[in-house]
C-alpha cells in the first residue's frame, strides 16, 4: 500500500484561503502594521526543525517540522530587511537591557541538528548576513542513529492501515491519526516506546532509511560556531526529561554541553527541552548544568526574558506556505507579528 502524505496540498489551499481572508482585512485596516509595531517591545524566536526540497516536505512524515527551502529563503529574506535577527545568545542580552528596538527583535533557532540545517539553512542565513542558533542533540551528531520520533513516525507513514490499525487497537489508541501515534509514544516509558518503534519498523518492513534523516558532522557543527552562528544543547540522546530520574538528567545535560564545547571550543550557554517537556524539576536541573538560558515549545512573544521558559514561535507549513509549497508573505508577517492568534 502506498503511504499516504501527511500534507495535503488541496486541504492546505482551502485553509489558506480563509487564512488570507483575515490576513487581506488586517494589512488593509492596518491592523497588521500595529501588530507589527508592537513586535518591537520584546523577542520574537523562531523555531524550525528542518529545511528541505520542496518534494520532500509534501512526503514528510511530520509535516509541521518541515519547510521547503525556496520559501525558508523568501522568509529570511523578509526578516533581513525589516528586523534585527541575531543568534538567540545575543538577542536576550538585547532584550535585557530594556531599551526600545527600532526594529523587531528576532533569533532564528533550528532544533535537533539534522544535515540540511548546515547544508541548506546556513548558507540561505548567510547570504542574507542572518546568524542563527542551532540546538544540538549531540549523541544524534556523534553517532548518527536517527532520533526515536523520526524512527517512529517514518514507520508510521509506511505501515498499511490494517497494520496501524491492529497497533492502535492493541495499546487503546483513539485513532489512526500520525499525532496520537506519536503523542502516545512521547507519554509511553522509555523502553515500552522503544519496544514499539521496532514493532512498527518490523510491521513497515524495515528499518528508517538514513539518508534523509542524516544529522551533521561535528567538523559541520564547529564549522557553524566559527562562521558565528550559536551552538545550543538539546541534550545527548533527545529524551523526555520530566521522565529521567534526576542522575540520568544531569548527564543528558552536561555531557551535551562539554560535547558541544570541545566541538566549538566556545561556552554553550542555550537550551532547548526535547520536545518541549519541561517541569520545575527539570528547569532548576538546566540551570544547575550551567546553561543560561532555555527555549521551550510553547507558543509567545518574550516581553521580559523568563529565562528558563523562552517561548517560540512555530514556523510551519500549515501556517506560513500556500498549496503547491509556495511562499506565503502575508501569512508570515501575519504569523510573525502573531496577528494570527486572534483568529484561531
Ligand atoms: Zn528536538
């Protein structure tokens, strides 16, 4: 049976539509420009995962991870002329300083460490004179397994609906849907969900192929800090921390950081939570680690640095690209500015 795309260009178009409906009213009230206006009292963070061919993210498993790299350009485009985007590090030192901005104050953070964010996003921030930060998951780099979720959502997308079907019956899951699969796995203990991406790469018949979620180098990761992009952990192994016990947190988050030191030969002071799963527990232990500052996964806009829970804004196909993979500007600024959250 042939997978099915998670991404639907004909279901995409339709939601653009009612999208750019709003988006038209905000620009020609000027609704927009004062949401803009008021992207100057704070830290808007980018988060992006992955930046590839726009054929590759139509089949990517998870499609919210995902953006093509002719419409990453048009974006980063926009951002250089209109905000000042700098690595995270810095633009939190900005934002302490309580000063006005006269433009947006933006960073520009990638998650996880994958191959394409120093083959393709690099170059397309560089031409633009755009530094990022880029959170590493330094066991990925090391050793080049792939990550537990790309394992699991691949296998997902290649198994038949009769085989996803007995799996979610067989562990009470509500539906088929890729999101429940994988949000019952992220609550799953660590070993029954590691038991269970092998079932399913068993039932998909066979493993992930790695050429497609290949990490970087770490000659790529030191070549990155050099060219004056930040490097950020994002632990060893990816784990969900609120799980570890407190020994096993403290390794995930130093040994990430004194990977990434010896890569770069510089101090890594930035986090991000592995899927965004934070509690106290975990933040005092990213403290106690070292790190100055954490970026989570929920969606805000840094007015005042809360420097452990830093929200970030999700870049997404859904959001930001029109059916048929093509940059959507409006929608952006829309998304940027966080107009859109009026209207969802
Ligand atoms: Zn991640």
């Amino acid at each position: 049976m042939t997978p099915r795309p998670s991404f639907s260009p004909r279901k995409a178009l339709i939601k653009h539509r009612i999208r750019a409906f709003f988006d038209l009213f905000a620009v020609s009230t000027g609704l927009l420009q004062l949401h803009e206006r008021r992207m100057r009292r704070g830290l808007t963070i980018l988060m992006y995962h992955r930046i590839l061919p726009s054929e590759q993210c139509i089949e990517y498993p998870l499609e919210s991870l995902v953006i093509p790299s002719d419409v990453f350009q048009k974006q980063m485009q926009w951002l250089a002329g209109h905000c000042n985007v700098m690595p995270a590090r810095e633009a939190i030192e900005a934002l302490a300083t309580g000063r006005p901005f006269k433009k947006p104050l933006v960073a520009v953070t990638f998650d996880d460490g994958y191959a394409d964010n120093f083959e393709v996003a690099a170059p397309i921030l560089e031409t633009q004179g755009l530094r990022g930060t880029f959170f590493i998951t330094s066991g990925f780099v090391a050793d080049g397994a792939p990550l537990w979720y790309d394992r699991a959502a691949d296998a997902w997308q290649r198994m038949s609906h009769a085989a996803r079907k007995g799996l979610a019956r067989l562990n009470s899951m509500p539906s088929t849907d890729i999101r429940t699969w994988m949000a019952w796995l992220k609550q799953a203990a660590p070993d029954v969900r590691i038991n269970l991406v092998e079932k399913a790469e068993s039932l998909a018949g066979g493993s992930i192929s790695r050429g497609l979620y290949r990490p970087m180098s770490i000659k790529q990761v030191t070549a990155l800090s050099k060219r004056g992009h930040e490097i950020g952990s994002h632990t060893v192994t990816h784990p969900i921390l609120p799980q570890l016990d407190d020994a096993l947190l403290k390794d995930e988050l130093e040994r990430s950081a004194q990977h990434l030191s010896e890569w770069t030969g510089t101090d890594v002071i930035g986090f991000c939570y592995p899927n965004g799963d934070l509690d106290e527990r975990v933040e005092r232990a990213v403290l106690d680690a070292g790190y100055q500052y954490a970026c989570a996964m929920h969606s805000g806009f840094n007015r005042r640095a809360v420097l452990t829970r830093l929200a970030r804004l999700p870049i997404t196909m859904q959001r930001t690209v029109r059916g048929g993979c093509t940059h959507d500007a409006l929608g952006f600024r829309a998304e940027l500015c966080r107009f859109r959250d009026w209207i969802r």
